[in-house]
C-alpha cells in the first residue's frame, strides 16, 4: 500500500517528513479508545474459545477451572459428526438466501424512497419497526402466521386458489419459512444504510447525466453503483457476518428443527454446548464460523483496497 | 407523485403485517389467532394484556431507553475518532484493526456473554448501567467503526487538507470539518446502536439480576414461564415498548433530512 | 447509589484476589457448627406473573419462619443453565438453587453442590423416583417440593357429541382421535419439538411399552415411535406437532381445533378460567388394557451450592421449611403440582379430584436420569431427533432409532 495519497502531494511542502510522523501519532490516538476497547473485550473471550475448543470442557471445568487438552480432537469430533454437512449447507443456503434478498430488496427500496414524494421519508422510518420488537414477539408472530393449519399465510395462498404449504412442518420448507423471516428483520438494515449511501451522491452527478440523456438505468448503472461501492462493500459484509451469526431467529421460529432441517452452524455450536455438554465441540464449531468470516474478511479487504486505489487514482 | 406515495404505502403496509399482527393478538385472548378463522380485527377484544403490562413493565421501558441511549454515547465517542483515523489518516495497520473488527463480530453471543459476566463480576458491573452499556457496545462498537469508515472515505480528502493548510490540528479538523459532513452517517450508525441495545436479551439477562434493574427484553418474561406463556400480555408488551422507540426514530430521521439540507449548502 | 457501589467494588476486587490465586474450591463440607447467615440469595426459573407470585409466596412464608431474608432471583427457563455455570465459574452461585430435575445431576458433577444430608434434611416418603433424580453418586444433592407428570386432558363436550368414551388404550386413543378428527378439528395434540421438552412428552408412550433409554432401537422403542408416527400420518394429530411446545399445545386445546391433548397438570388453572370449556383428565393411555403407565417425572428441585458455611446453612433451613408438608401443599395448590411425599399426595388428591389421575401417574413415574445420569442430556436429544425425522417421514421409525442409538453411544 502506497502511503503518499496525492492529496499529500499537493499540500504546500512545510518540513520533509514531519507531518506524516505527525500524522501517524494523531492517527494512534484517534483510534487509542477503540484499541483499548477491542483488546479488553474481545481478547479475553476470543482468546476463551481458541482454548476452550482444545480441552475436553465439561460441566465440571466451569467449577474447576480443569479441563484436559485434548489437541484437535474436538475439531475431528466435529468433522466427523453426520450433522457437520447438514449444518454447513444449512448456513450456506440461509446466509445466501438472505444476503441476496435482504440487499436486493433493500436496495430497490433505497432507490424508490430517496426520490422525495409525499410521504417518504415518514414511510421510510416506519420501515425500522420491526427492529424494534424483541425477537421472542416478532419470532412468535411468524411462527403464527407459518402455522400450516390456520395461519394467516396458508389462508391467503387458499384464497387465490393456491395449496397450502406445510412451512415449519416439513423438511423442505422449513429452511424457506426461517429465510423468508429473516429476510424481513433484514430488510430495514439494508434499506437504511444503503439510503444513507444514496443521500451521500451530489445530486448534480444525476441532473448532468440526465442532460446527457442518460435514462435512468444507465444512471443507476454509471452513477449510483459504483459511487455506492464503498456502502455496498460494508453493507454487505455485515451483512454476511450477522446472518452467519443468527441464533434467536431460527431457535424462536424452529428450533433448529424439524429433524434438524433449519440447523445452522451457530444453533448447533450452542446444541453441542448446553444440550450435549461438549463445551469443547460447541467451541470448535465457534472457531470454524470465525474461519469463514476470515476468508470472507480478507476478500472484502482486497475488494475494499481495489475501491481505494481507485479513489485515490 | 401520488402514484409514488401509493405504492409506497402499500409496500409498508405488507411488509409491516406482521406487525399488525402483534397488534392484533394483544388485543384478543391468547392463542386466538391459531383458531380455525382467525379474526383480522379484535372485534371482541381486550385490553387486559395491556393492562397487565402497563402495570408491570413502566420501570424496565425507562431501563431500556437508558441503556440503549447510553450505548449510542459510549459507541459514537469511541468510534467516531476512530473511523477518522482509519478513512482520512492512513494509518500502518488500518487494514488489519478493520480486518481484526469483522472478525471479533463472529464470536458467538453466549461466548461474550460467558466471558463478560466473569470479568464483570470481578469489578462489581452486575446490575450496573454503565456494565451493560459497555456490553452491548461490543455489538456496536465494530459496527459504528466499519459504518462510519465507510462513509468518510469518500469525504473529498481535500476539504480536510485545506483545513489542515488553514492551520487546524487534527482535533480541529475532525470536529469542524469531518463531524458536521458525517451527521447523516452519525445518525445513522447511531440509530443502528440504538436497536442493537434496545433488541439486546442475552448480554440484559446475563449481566442483571433484576435486583435493581431490568431491560424490557427480559421484563417480558414475566409473561413467558416455563409452563405458559401469556401471549396477550407479551404482544401488548411489545407494542408498548415499541411506541415510545419509534418516536424517538422518527425524530431521529427528521434530524437526518435536517442534517442533510444544512449538509447541501456546502456542496 | 455510591455507598453500596463502593461495598461492591471492595468486594469485587476481594473477588479478583482469590479468582486469581490458584486455592482449591471451597470444600462441599456442611458445618452443622456454624451459625446460620441472616439473609440467603435464591435462584429459580419461575417467571411468568402467576407461577412468580406463587413461588414468592412460597418463599414469603419460609423466610417468616426462619428468619432469614431471601434475596430472589429469576431467570428466564432456557437462561438457567447457562446461569449456573457462570455462578460455577466465577464462584458466584446462589446460596439456594431450584432448578429441573434433570439437569441436576450435570450440576452435581461439577462439584458445586453440597449433599443434604448435613442440613438434616431426610429424604423418607417421598415419592422413590424424586429422589433417584437428586441423588447423583449415592449422594442426595436435591429434592422437590411438588412433581409432576403428563396426563391426557380431553374436551368433554367434544367427547361426548361423538359418542367417544375416555381413551384407556393405544387401540381405544387411535380410534378415538380418528372419530373427533373433523372440521377442521384434530383429534389428538402433543409437542414433538427439537429439545428435551419432546423427549418428554414421548416418554410416556416408550416407557409404558417396555422400552428403555438405554437401548433407543428397540423392538418396543419402535414400536412406541410408530404408533405415535401413525397419529400424525392418519391425520388425527396435526403435522405441526413438531413445531409446537407445550404451550402451543394448550393453546390448541383451549380453541377448540383439538379434542385431546397430551399435557401437564400446570394448565389446569387455565382451563377453569375458560368457561365454556369442560375438561376431564385420564392417564395416558398404555398399549395394553389392565397396564401401568409410566411417565417422566417433572419438577424442580431445591439444592444448596457451596457457599460458605453460615449461606449454606441458612439456605438449608428454607429449604428445610419449603420442602416441610404445608408449604409443600400450599406450593402444590398454588401452581397445580402434586406433592413429593407420598402421604401428602394421597391427602391432596382426596383434596383435588382434578388431580387425581395425576397423583395417580406419579407413583409410577419415573426419574429420567436414574439410570443414565450425567449422559441422559445426549440421549434425550438423540432421541427428540429420531421422533422428529419419524414425524416428518424423513426417515422410517427403525432407522431413525437406530441412528439415535448411534449418536447417543458415542
């Protein structure tokens, strides 16, 4: 990474090389708070479960504090175990499933509600509510409206001459019903965020390509997405680790079930632990989320780094 | 235009059913709308659910607005300086504090909440406001960071250059210059810490005892045992609760479209 | 604020010493010597506004008898395990924990528990299995106040417009659920979730036909599996049984789209409210006519951790005086339980005739860790999978048992 942005360039020469020194130390106290933060909570327990996932952890260890190292054993454990593939595909297909929809809904939502009409920026907000309900309620109400006998969406899909769908109580669309609900609760996310991107483009860009006769796909196209690249990065990146992450959500609506059909990494990781009482297992499974989120971490760095150079160019 | 606002209003009516719905169950007895023909409106509803919440969970509605407003002080203090740092000051190992930030997110809820409550319980932060601030700032924290780094990035890095030339130490720089330009990415990274605290059960139950305290994530327990569940009670809960957040959102969103004229005048 | 903010830090940092020094946990001794402390704290899941009330009752009346204050705290039911282990962990355990009897054999392992025995607590007529289910390495670490069990709870009206007599058998439960089933109304309904609470609701049926945990695929496992998997494929239960807890299960009942329902005697108070809903309760129904059912104990038990010497003490003296017999009834009473002691129980049942065929059930029921112990979390969830992937037909009863037996023998 080249440290001379051409701004720098530019700035009237004072001394040599004093204000980049000058600038570093400002830089490290700017970010001292949020080092000390970083280090003091999350060190500790990332540092708990690297280890924990080593020792054969049991019920006792928490008392004692003893827990024999057992090496990659847990790992092996894990790989081994007939649930891993399930659970893997499971959390391929739910993070999938709901990146794509939650961003490409967001998105056009995004779109639609910056142009300014009546009304847009209040309908706008009412979109956040549903992050305002716990997920015991809002999970609750889904299952509800799941509810294959006398839910409100079987009732309306009898209504227009369609079948009902067994949505929680078969294997197949179990995993469809807790995306579905999870593309909901994300949607909001992604509409915010994205509209706050939007705001962030001069509006003189459109009006100058508009002269030019640019419709308005070739101004999404030419304007709004690449100068939306940085945001879209984040956005989605976040994205990406809150779904790998979703717990409440598939434990209130499923439970993981039936017949382990919605199990994800993260609900089995906490099964192993506080059903199985393999702390060791559940830890393991913990670290191989935050593999993931590695990979997908340093392909975000690289694309981030892309859009960088490009800024700078 | 009126066409806009239309098909407006329709998206946000679909996809706020589910909201209507909750409204609709806390008005009727529980389990009513599990029956053969639900009702879509409470035609013979009650208000006992609501009755029951209004007298039990005032407290934990004024806990909940506390922690969650102090969660976004505490995450806008520490982050703000710091995606400053890292979008306009370049510094050696920015990539990888961005980096180590994604990854600390991955740590499962119920490993935090471990680890957290044997150190709090250590320094007394049980029950304490401050401790579960701190907490559900570790959801916060790495999200504000990436958000707002995100955003200033493209501040023109000559607006900050031409402040420096004036004369202005960095301080300077960031508060009269890189503040006031972010407000809408402030707000919006502030409005995000505040459902994150507000929505928070694990670390709330983990790090209160209910001995002073209480966020209504947990207050809703009172209607969810371990034999029953008193649906009437928890949907009136929830919409009470939501009433007074979504004020304060709506009042937040104003502030941003005021921010962003204000913001215009520069451009 | 700042006073007890100050105590606390004191203390904290006293804490912090002896978390970091390496000494040895403190010794599950009970001094019988040591003078009992005046305030106690206490740990349970009853949280919902009626069973909280009744449990503070509860507790009210002890800490009048005793003396003693009790400091009361309480969790959500899912949050009380992961609670434990963090008391364990970082030696901050209540001084009087009631939590399901199942778990109490994981929490006795951890060695953060002290047997009764040194509190005089004695554990004669009570009920066998209550005790079996706090006793971990021939020691008693628990005993409950109330117990209860799974019973079959039928709509009368609905019974008696199809001309259905109570079922006694699997035959008789088959074709009667089969003949309620209609518009739109299910026979029968049970919970078959994911977790511990649908290895629960099945026992009932594997147990009363022979099987054991230890030996998941059996010939009588599957065939208790089947029957159950012939309810829901005939249509008499619905096929959202998988989907709903017990909770749910009461909520069907209550508007009338089922006819029966497996459930416990905790829901009684809510079916009085409705009145226009007439209910009877028989015991689960046995596979052959003349047999016992047998149904998995419920209910908390009271344990006391290792503290110190005055907290334990004191904490078995309340518990002492929850566990003596009107506080024992007052409990039973107040949250639909039957009591533990077997003479109260027979008293209580003469008392309630709602809850006889409960009272009935329980001294037969059995303690679901007696035999397993510490390993019967895994088998209970290898077991709650196979009913599952029976129940959706994605694997057939035999197999299904058979991999369930593979997973929980590992």
């Amino acid at each position: 990474m080249t440290l001379v942005a051409p701004a720098t360039v530019t700035a009237p020469p004072r001394s040599g090389r004093k204000p980049r020194r000058d600038n570093r130390f400002a830089a490290w106290l700017f970010l001292l708070p949020a080092l000390a933060y970083v280090g003091v909570f999350f060190g500790y327990p990332l540092a708990a479960n690297l280890v924990m996932s080593t020792q054969d952890y049991t019920v006792k260890s928490f008392y004692t504090g003893e827990a024999p190292f057992v090496g990659f054993d847990n790992y092996a454990a894990v790989f081994d175990n007939p649930l891993f593939s399930t659970a893997v595909l499971n959390t391929a297909l739910f993070t999938a499933g709901s990146l794509v929809f939650q961003f490409g809904i967001g998105l056009a939502l995004a779109v639609f509600f910056s142009g300014r009409f009546l009304g847009s920026a209040l309908l706008r907000s009412l979109l956040l509510l549903p992050w305002l309900l716990p997920l015991v309620v809002s999970g609750a109400v889904w299952r509800w409206m799941f509810d294959q006998d006398h839910g409100v969406l079987n009732a309306a899909l009898r209504f227009v001459g369609l079948d009902a769908v067994p949505w929680l109580s078969s294997t197949g669309w179990a995993l469809p019903a807790v995306i579905l609900t999870n593309i909901w609760i994300g949607i909001p996310f992604n509409l915010v965020i994205l509209h706050g991107g939007l705001r962030a483009i001069p509006a003189s860009l459109y009006e100058a390509a508009s002269l030019d006769g640019a419709g308005a796909w070739q101004r999404f196209r030419h304007i709004t997405w690449p100068l939306l690249r940085p945001v879209t990065g984040i956005v989605l990146m976040l994205g990406l680790v809150y779904t790998i992450k979703v717990f409440d959500v598939i434990m209130v609506v499923t439970g993981g079930g039936p017949a382990n059909a919605t199990q994800t990494l993260t609900t089995w990781s906490y099964r192993l632990s506080f059903q199985d009482f393999a702390f060791g297992q559940g830890a393991a499974v913990g670290n191989v989320l935050i593999l993931v989120a590695t990979v997908f971490g340093l392909l975000y760095l690289r694309s981030a780094r892309a859009t960088l150079a490009e800024a700078a160019a | 235009m009126k066409a806009r606002t239309v098909f407006g209003v329709l998206i946000v009516a679909v996809l706020l059913f589910p909201l209507y719905w909750m409204l609709n169950a806390s008005l009727q007895p529980s389990g009513a709308l599990l029956r053969p023909d639900p009702a879509f409106f409470p035609v013979d509803g009650t208000l006992d659910g609501y009755r029951k919440a209004l007298s039990s969970q005032g407290p934990h509605l004024f806990s909940s607005v506390v922690v969650a407003l102090g969660t976004v002080f505490v995450s806008l203090a520490i982050a703000a300086p710091a995606s400053y740092a890292l979008a306009q000051l370049r510094v050696r190992g920015g990539p990888v504090l961005v980096f180590v930030l994604l990854i600390v997110q991955m740590i499962p809820g119920i490993v935090m909440a471990n680890a957290l409550y044997t150190v709090f319980s250590n320094l007394g932060l049980i029950d304490n406001y401050l401790g579960l601030v701190l907490a559900d700032s570790t959801a916060t924290i790495p999200f504000a960071i990436l958000l707002l780094r995100a955003f200033m990035i493209s501040v023109p890095k000559e607006l900050t250059e031409a402040s420096r030339v004036d004369g202005a130490g960095y301080w300077r720089t960031f508060r009269s210059i890189i503040l006031p330009v972010s407000r809408n990415a402030l707000v919006t990274a502030g409005l995000f810490s505040f459902l994150f605290a507000w929505a928070d059960f694990l670390f709330a139950v983990t790090l209160t005892t209910g001995q002073s305290f209480e966020p209504i994530t947990v207050g809703i327990y009172r209607f969810v045992g371990n034999q029953s569940a008193d649906w009437n009670g928890i949907m009136a809960t929830a919409v009470l609760a939501a009433v007074p957040a979504a004020v304060l959102l709506v009042v937040a969103q104003r502030y941003v479209v005021a921010g962003l004229t204000s913001g215009a005048v520069k451009d | 604020m700042s006073l007890p903010r100050r105590a606390l830090i004191l203390a904290a940092s006293a804490a912090l010493l002896t978390a970091c020094s390496p000494s040895p946990a403190p010794q599950a001794s009970t001094d019988a010597g040591a003078p009992a402390a005046t305030s106690i704290t206490e740990l349970d899941y009853y949280a919902d506004e009626q069973g909280s009330a009744a449990w503070q009752k509860i507790l009210d009346t002890c800490a009048t008898q005793t003396g003693i204050k009790v400091q009361r705290q309480t969790v959500p039911t899912a949050q009380m395990l992961p609670k434990v282990l963090q008391g364990a962990s970082s030696k901050t355990l209540p001084d009087l924990l009631f939590t399901d009897n199942p778990t109490l054999q994981q929490v006795a392992a951890t060695g953060a528990l002290t047997p009764l025995d040194g509190y005089g607590i004695a554990t004669d007529g009570y009920y066998p299995s209550i005790v079996k289910a706090g006793t971990y390495q021939d020691k008693v670490y628990g005993v409950a106040p109330g117990v209860n069990g799974l019973a079959l709870i039928y709509n009368k009206d609905l019974l008696t417009a199809a001309g259905v007599a109570p079922p006694k058998t699997w035959d008789e439960l088959k074709a009667a659920a089969a003949k309620l089933t209609k518009d739109g109304k299910y026979g029968l309904a049970f919970s078959a979730i994911p977790s511990e609470e649908g290895t629960w609701q099945f026992l009932p049926f594997f147990w009363s036909n022979g099987a054991e945990l230890s030996q998941l695929d059996s010939a009588q496992s599957v065939k208790a599996l089947q029957f159950v998997t012939d309810l829901v494929n005939s249509g008499s239960a619905s096929k959202s049984v998988v989907t709903w807890n017990q909770n749910d299960v009461a909520d069907q009942f209550v508007g009338g789209t089922a006819a029966m329902m497996v459930n416990g005697s905790w829901n009684l108070a809510r079916l009085d409210e409705q009145k226009s809903l007439h209910y009877g309760v028989v015991p689960i129904p046995v596979p052959q006519a003349g047999g016992k059912p047998v149904v998995a104990l419920g209910g908390e038990v009271g344990t006391v951790p290792v503290t110190s010497g005055p907290t334990q003490q004191a904490a078995g003296k309340v518990l002492s005086c929850i566990l003596s017999e009107p506080t024992m009834l007052e409990w039973s009473k107040a949250h639909a339980y039957i009591p533990s002691k077997t003479a109260a129980a027979t008293k209580f049942g003469a008392e309630q005739p709602a809850m006889q065929a409960f009272v009935d059930e329980v001294g037969s029921a059995r303690s679901r860790t007696a035999e397993l112990g510490e390993k019967y979390p895994k088998v209970s969830q290898a077991l709650a999978d196979a009913i599952q992937a029976a129940l959706t037909g994605k694997q057939p009863a035999d197999q299904a048992l058979k991999a369930a037996q593979q997973a929980s023998g590992s």
